[in-house]
C-alpha cells in the first residue's frame, strides 16, 4: 500500500473510503515554490505537535531520504507524510502555498 501511495497511484472510491475511516494515513505531497515549508528544516517545522503530521520520506529529484531531521526542505521536494485526514489536508494547503502552519 505504501509503496502504490509513493508511485502517486489512485485507488477505487470504495478503497479511499475505507481508508478515510483509519486514523492516520498516508499521503504524497509536492511542495510548491510559494510554500511557507521552503528553507525550513523538518525538525524546525514541529508538523507532529502543530497539525499532527510526520514526514516519514522526501524525494529530492531521484534520491529517497528517511533522516530528515536536519533536512531543509525545497521546491519540489515530494514527501511522504503520515498523519489525520484533518492534519493532511491541513498540510496539503500548506505545500501549495494556500494557506499557512497555524502558531505554536
């Protein structure tokens, strides 16, 4: 499953569905170049505490990265997160530059 969700696979609606019940969950999001995650670091961001997120992977052009605590994040860097339905969406936003991490 969580390599379908790396790949950027869809599922059937009845698949999302169940999924969406689950407590957390896992998501593939790009960080756009208006996104207040650019220059900052995952340790930096605190995503577990601010919103319930963890980024678990990031993809920087080819390479897969697991040791992201002093990782700074880029424009166009693909993570993997795990989280809420709620804090994902919440993330997801972020990423795309529409809105911002609320404070700590």
């Amino acid at each position: 499953m969580a390599g379908s969700v790396i790949r950027g696979r869809s599922f059937s609606p009845l698949v999302g569905h169940a999924f969406s019940r689950i407590a957390e969950q896992l998501s593939r999001l790009e960080v756009q170049a208006n996104s207040e995650l650019v220059s900052k670091t995952v340790s930096e961001l605190d995503l577990e505490k601010r919103i319930g997120v963890n980024i678990i992977a990031l993809r920087r052009r080819r390479e897969w990265s697991v040791d992201l605590e002093h990782m700074d994040i880029r424009q166009g860097d693909v993570m993997i997160v795990r989280g809420t339905q709620e804090g994902l969406v919440a993330l997801k936003d972020v990423t795309e530059g529409l809105s911002a991490l609320p404070e700590r």
